[in-house]
C-alpha cells in the first residue's frame, strides 16, 4: 500500500539568513567594531542554529521520511515481483545494479530534495560529487536505494532501504526499511530506537554485553565467516550468524540477534550511516580496526576502512578481536 504524498517542510541551514530578512537589509549599516552588535550578531548566529538543530531533531521530519522509505519500499516491491521487469548491469566495480536501484535512486532523491529543498543528498548511485563541492555540506541526506543488490537478485526476501541524515560529519537520523520482510528500525538522535513491523512498534533499548557467553557475530558469507575467524581471540566461544545485506545485519545487532556484526571489505560510507544512528541511541556504534568511530563527508574518498558494529560500546572488544 503506498501511503500518501509528502508535503514539503522547510529545513535551513545556518548560512540561510533569509529566514530573517530584515539580518541582511541593516547589517551594511551596522559597524562591527561595537562590542554590543556583535553581541547582537553572535546571538542571531546562535538563535539560528538553534532552530536548525531543532527542526532536524524534530519527529515530525522523521515521520515524513520513514514515509518516504517505506514508498521507497514499495517500488522495490514492484520490481521484486515481477509487476515491473528489471534488468542487471555490471558496474565499474563488478557489483551488479538493476533499474530497480537507479529508479528508487531518483525518487529518492526527488522525494527528499522537495521535503528539504537546502539538504543535499548523497548516494551510492550519484558519489561522483566531487569532495570539493560536497566538503561544504554541514547537512546532507546519505542513502543506499537498495542495499543488498546481490539478495534481491538471488530472491532471498534480505535486502533493504537505508536513509541517513549526516550533520556535521555525523548521522542523526537513521532507517533501515525491509520491504519484503516488513520491517523497519529507525532512530533520531536523542529520540530513541525503535523496530517497526506490521502489527507492533518495538523500543529497543541498550543492553551490556558480557564476554561470559558465546560471542553472536553477523556475517555475510561462509567465506567473510573464514576472514572473521582470523582475527577473534582463542578464549572465547562464538557463533556466526549469516544474514542478507549490510543493513540487515545491523537490525540483528541492534534487536539483540547478534552481539557484533564485522565487515572486512569494501563498503561505502552508505553502508553504515543509518546503522550509526540506530546504534548510537541504544549504546551501540561502529568503530573501525584502530577502535575509533566513523565519521562521514571528511575525505575525498566515499569507502569505508574496515570495521565492527558492536551492541555495547563500552565493552572492551579489543579482548575479542586481534587487528593487526
């Protein structure tokens, strides 16, 4: 079922002083040497932000794109049962895409640029945005139209849309949308977690992960399983876990399924920024082989280093994985 048309709403960056029109028409008049105008400035810069950070946090947004995601969701739907035929592509990389990537790709991209026409966004199918055009962007959208090309593909119901709000090289909101399995987790920063399926919305909540039980790890392969193994510690037992796309990997870790998910490979900064947000509200995170967080828009490169995204952050996880 698609649900109904998004209505834009006005999101601003700090630069945008024409929500006070009034800013630009005295500040030629004004003499900047005045402790007391200055004053008045810094405390309009800050009123402004304010209102930024506000609007961003603000769940009536986060309803308006988990609306998106799920549309998003349900023209993926149509391709995946054949109501519209799609075609495979090899990619530069030799990673599949279909029509049905590049199509939700596009509505994406409209769906969210009429919601926040300021907010750029950024996919996995437009990263050829030069970091000297996007090293400027204090906020930005961050999407993956379909994560998990390789599953849809193949049929295995496990692949997802993922959404990212990134604001100061960081991800603030974040949703995970599983079309085919009907399951969505989101976060807003400073709003919680939450699981939604058909029939129930679920909080999840932090949890303390202790080394006194087998260790659950998410994997995406046997042989990503064999990579993983090199690296763990001997004195602990653990099981694998074998699940679909990167995203859904995350919702395992982040509904308690596993206790840590580790890719040790290429992924995008795509990949892993709604996971960021999702974990963080429930004590979780992503951290890369030297333990420090991930951090987006901060290189000319979009790839990811390799990394783990753990349940509870404040484990001590260098007891269980040996990096080099």
């Amino acid at each position: 079922m698609f649900y109904k048309s998004v209505q834009p709403i006005a999101i601003y960056r700090a630069e945008y002083y024409h929500l006070f029109p009034w800013v630009n028409a005295v500040l030629p008049y004004l003499s900047f040497r005045s402790v007391k105008i200055r004053g008045m400035i810094g405390g309009l810069k800050t009123f402004v932000k304010g209102k930024i950070m506000n609007e961003l946090k603000s769940q009536v947004l986060l309803e308006k794109v988990l609306q998106i995601a799920h549309q998003a969701g349900d023209y993926l739907n149509l391709f995946y049962n054949g109501e519209i035929d799609f075609q495979i592509n090899i990619k530069s990389d030799n990673t599949p895409i279909t029509n049905a990537d590049l199509f939700v790709n596009q509505f994406l991209i409209e769906k969210l640029t009429a919601l926040t026409p300021h907010i750029p966004v950024l996919s996995e199918e437009s990263c050829q945005i030069s970091f000297s055009d996007r090293r400027r962007w204090r906020t930005y959208w961050l999407i993956d139209p379909l994560d998990g090309t390789q599953q849809f593909i193949n049929r295995t119901d496990q692949f997802a849309v993922l959404i990212a709000l990134i604001h100061q090289n960081r991800s603030m909101l974040g949703i995970i949308h599983a079309p085919v399995l009907k399951q969505t987790y989101y976060a807003l920063q400073g709003h919680g977690t939450y699981k939604q399926t058909e029939h129930s919305l679920q909080t999840l909540s932090a949890r303390k992960f202790g080394l006194n039980h087998t260790v659950k790890i998410a994997v995406g392969s046997k042989n990503a399983e064999q990579k993983v193994r090199s690296i763990l510690s001997s004195n602990y037992q653990y099981e694998f876990i074998t699940y679909g796309s990167s995203g859904l990997k995350t919702a395992l870790v982040a509904e308690g399924s596993a206790d840590c998910y580790i890719r040790l490979g290429q992924t995008g900064e795509w990949d892993t920024a709604a996971a960021e947000a999702i974990l963080s509200e429930i004590g979780g995170g992503i951290r890369d082989t030297q333990f420090n967080a991930l951090t987006y828009n901060k290189r000319p490169s979009l790839i990811n280093p390799d990394f783990i995204m753990v349940s509870d952050i404040s484990a001590d996880w260098k007891k269980i994985f040996q990096f080099n």
